[in-house]
C-alpha cells in the first residue's frame, strides 16, 4: 500500500493536495473503503473532481487591462445633403397635392373615398342639408343625381359640378358643400411621438394614423400626434415618401424659421422620429447578477456602473472571471474579454473596470470557463436571440419543434 502511494504521490505533486483539500478526502476514502463497487464509484467521483480542484485560473479572454481595442470609426449619422434640402425646399412650397388644392389662394380639401359631406341646398331663407358618403369609387347620389363622381375635387369644385348637374331639373338651384369626415387620406407617424407613448393619447391614434384634412405641413402633423417625447431625435426625423427617405432637422425649423424644410404632408407619407442615441444604446448584463437584463448604455458606461444597475453579482458568481463580450455579429467570433471583479472591488484595480460600448454583453458565471470557444459557441442562441432577434424568429418560423440541446 505504502508503494502504491509513494507512485500516486509521484505523479500528483504536493501542491495538489495542498490547494485541494476536498479531493484530499476522496484519496482517504478510497484507503477505507473495502466493498469493491463502491471503491470504483469514489474513484471515478475522484477522478471527475481533478480538473475542477486543480484549476485555479481559467482558460480566459484577453485581460480587460492587457486588451488593445481598435480605434472605432464613429458612427455614421444620417445627414442632410444639398440635394436634399433642394427636395425639401420644392416640397415645402407646393400649391397642391393628393391632400389639397388652392383654389383662389386657398387650400382646399380634396375628397376622396369615404369622406362624409354635407350638401346644403337653400331656397329663399330655408335650408336643407343632406349628409352623403363619398362611395369607394368616389361618387355621390344626391337629389336627382346618381353616382356623380367627386373624387379629386375640393368642395368649391364639387359646388358648381352640383350646381352644373341640377340646373337641368331645377332653377337656379342655390348648393352648398362642406367635408364632414375625413377618411380618405392620411399619414402614418411611427418613433417617439406621444401620441404612439402616452395613454393621454391612446384612444385618440393608437395605430399612428393621422387623418389628414387639408394643407398640413410637418410641424401641424407632430402637433396632431401629440408632440414628440424627450427620448425623440428631433434633429433626425425621417419623412418617407414613395420609397424616398429625407432627414429633417426640426431645431432648423423651429429655431431658425427655416420653413424650407418644413414639408407639406403628401397623402401615404410616414414620418418617424427615431430615439436619441443615448436612449437607443444599450447593454446586457447576464449570469450570476441579482437582475438579470437589459440596461442603457448612458446608465452603464462601464463595468462597475452595470453590475450596480444588475444588482451586484450573487454568492455563486464567480467575478474574478467576469467576460465582456464585444462587436459579436452573427457567424463571426467576437472579442471577448476578462475582467477581474474582485481585483476591482477589493484592490481598486481600476484597470478592470473597462468602459462600456453599444451591445456589450456582461457575463458573470458561476463558475470558472475553462474553455472560452466552447463557452462562446455555447453562448451563440442567446447573443443571437438578443442581438439579431429579427434573424432569430426568421430562422425557426418554419419550424414546429424547437429542440434545445
């Protein structure tokens, strides 16, 4: 027995047991034990407890204080061209569009399909309106007159086309037209409008379609959604017209009394105000943290300020081991890298609290990784799901059966 031993200890040096009491208790029990079974049993237990006892340091990312990062471009930020501003110009100055029509300097509404108007006919001081729904081929029925178009023409132009008709069956009929309803045209706002954010506004345009009733120019239609929120990128607004995106800085507008920019609002357009870059930025923080989530970036600039905002790590993290994983797109490595928690919070080891960027993923594990490419590949479904969500429900659409492995 002594032999075998003096061989065991030969193989496995003195500073095994000495840094792994635990495996220590294996190795005695092994000597006790007499049933055979039961001998084999406690050594393959043995066996598997090895390469946990003996790691004492895993198998890492690049230290966060060692790291070379490359000088990032900045981003690049949807600016107006002179080419732009020259549409914008032209589209701010129209005398009409598929909305309205001036008629004598003065824009007019243009009915369409589904709009509700009110014919008033007079004779002597008597007055007697009629309510008439514009059908959806755009003609009316009305007195004498059946399925008399009306689509395209304001309600001045509908006035004497009625007057026109009627004068066949009555004398100097004397017609008046007014738009009731305005159902026919309309423009979509998306982004951080108020009326898309706040339940003040909720039953008014939840689905952010915004009856257009005449000349309406950018500033009215963000005045009839509500206004914009404080998260909006108002120097960024994007009006869409048939396929064309134009940026829109409404400060100019606003501040400048530049009325070059403020478009007139064409039936169909979408205008969306997208987030502040600050409020579109974001981090995640997963693993061993007492809440788990997702966190803006301008609340979590570096590595201390998100594990705060997650609560702190819980008793089983292990935070000298920390990983931040960085630049991950789908089918290409990532950069990952360690951090050293417990040297930051209790040597002051600065150098571990690296600085966050837009899509860092923070991962606290529970215990040490001893293979960061298996860890990553591992990792993938969720940096998939989190970052590419899109891709994700794209990719299993088609499939009736997740299968997780």
């Amino acid at each position: 027995m002594a032999l075998k031993w003096e061989l065991i200890n030969k193989l496995i040096p003195d500073s095994f047991w000495r840094m792994n009491y635990r495996c220590m208790r294996y190795r005695f029990a092994l000597e006790r034990e007499k049933d055979t079974f039961r001998a084999v049993a406690l050594g393959l237990v043995f066996l598997s407890l090895i390469p946990s006892c003996t790691q004492n340091t895993a198998i890492l990312g690049t230290p966060v204080n060692q790291v070379v990062l490359p000088v990032q471009a900045r981003a690049e930020r949807v600016v107006q061209t002179e080419e732009t501003r020259e549409e914008l110009a032209k589209m701010s100055a129209v005398k009409e569009n598929g909305v309205f029509k001036e008629i004598a300097g003065i824009p007019e509404y243009r009915i369409g399909p589904y709009d509700v108007l009110e014919i008033s006919s007079y004779t002597g001081d008597k007055v007697k309106s009629t309510t008439v729904t514009v059908d959806a081929r755009g003609r009316i029925s009305y007195s004498f007159l059946d399925n008399l178009p009306v689509t395209g023409l304001t309600p001045s132009q509908a006035e004497r086309l009625l007057i026109s008709k009627l004068s066949d069956y009555v004398r100097n009929p004397r017609i008046s037209v007014l738009a009731k309803e305005f159902n026919s045209k309309s423009a979509t706002v998306i982004g951080e409008f108020s009326v898309l954010r706040s339940t003040t506004y909720a039953t008014k345009a939840a689905s952010g379609r915004i009856n257009l009733k005449g000349k309406t120019t950018l500033t009215d239609l963000i005045a009839l959604a509500g206004g914009y929120t404080i998260q909006g990128d108002i120097r960024r607004i994007l009006l869409i017209r048939k396929g064309q995106s134009y940026v829109i800085n409404l400060y100019d507008i606003m501040e400048k009394a530049d009325e070059s920019q403020n478009a007139i609002i064409d039936d169909g357009d979408v205008v969306n105000i997208p987030e502040l870059p600050e409020y579109g930025e974001r981090v995640y923080v997963l693993g061993e943290v007492n809440v788990q989530g997702v966190y803006p970036l301008k609340q979590a600039q570096d590595l201390l300020a998100a594990l705060s905002l997650a609560g702190s790590y819980t008793k089983l993290a292990k935070e000298e081991n920390t990983l931040i994983v960085r630049g991950y797109e789908a089918g290409k490595p990532p950069i990952v890298m360690m951090a050293d928690v417990k040297a930051l919070l209790r040597k002051a080891d600065l150098s571990q609290n690296i600085r966050l960027k837009d899509g860092d993923l923070v991962y606290v594990p529970r215990m040490l990784i001893g293979d960061i490419n298996d860890w990553i590949v591992n990792m993938t479904p969720l940096l998939n799901l989190l970052l590419y969500p899109g891709q994700f429900d794209a990719y299993y659409s088609d499939k009736k059966v997740l299968t997780v492995k």
